[in-house]
C-alpha cells in the first residue's frame, strides 16, 4: 500500500496537491451550507403547494381566483 501510494504521487508537486486539497475543502464547507438551505426552500414550496391543493380550485385555478402570496 505505501508503495502504490508513492508512485501515486510521484512527479506531483506538493503545493498543487495542497491547493487542490483546499479548493475540495472549500467545495465540501458550502456544500456543507447550502444543502440545508434548498432542502429548507424546497420543504417550504412543497408545504405551499400542498395547501394550494387542498384549497377550492386546487392547482388547476385561474391565478386570479387565488391572491398573491406576499414573499
């Protein structure tokens, strides 16, 4: 194993493999943040959707039977 990974990274220079690291890092820290928050958007729009259905028209009203949502 500690032979295979040698010749991984032989002809590698260190700092282009550090800066890849950090750029991964970086990557993983907003993934890390944004998922949460389209997961939170996305439950939001479903709960909105799911009330549209349930009231009288349901999604196949005109768009002037139903007042806008204030955003």
């Amino acid at each position: 194993m500690g032979t295979a990974g040698i010749r991984l990274i032989r002809g590698l220079a260190p700092n282009e493999v550090a800066d890849d690291l950090k750029r991964l890092r970086c990557h993983e820290r907003i993934s890390i943040h944004v998922a949460p928050a389209i997961e939170r958007r996305l439950t939001v729009l479903t709960s909105i959707s799911s009330e549209d259905d349930r009231s009288e028209g349901g999604a196949f009203a005109s768009p002037s039977e139903h007042p806008r949502r204030p955003t």
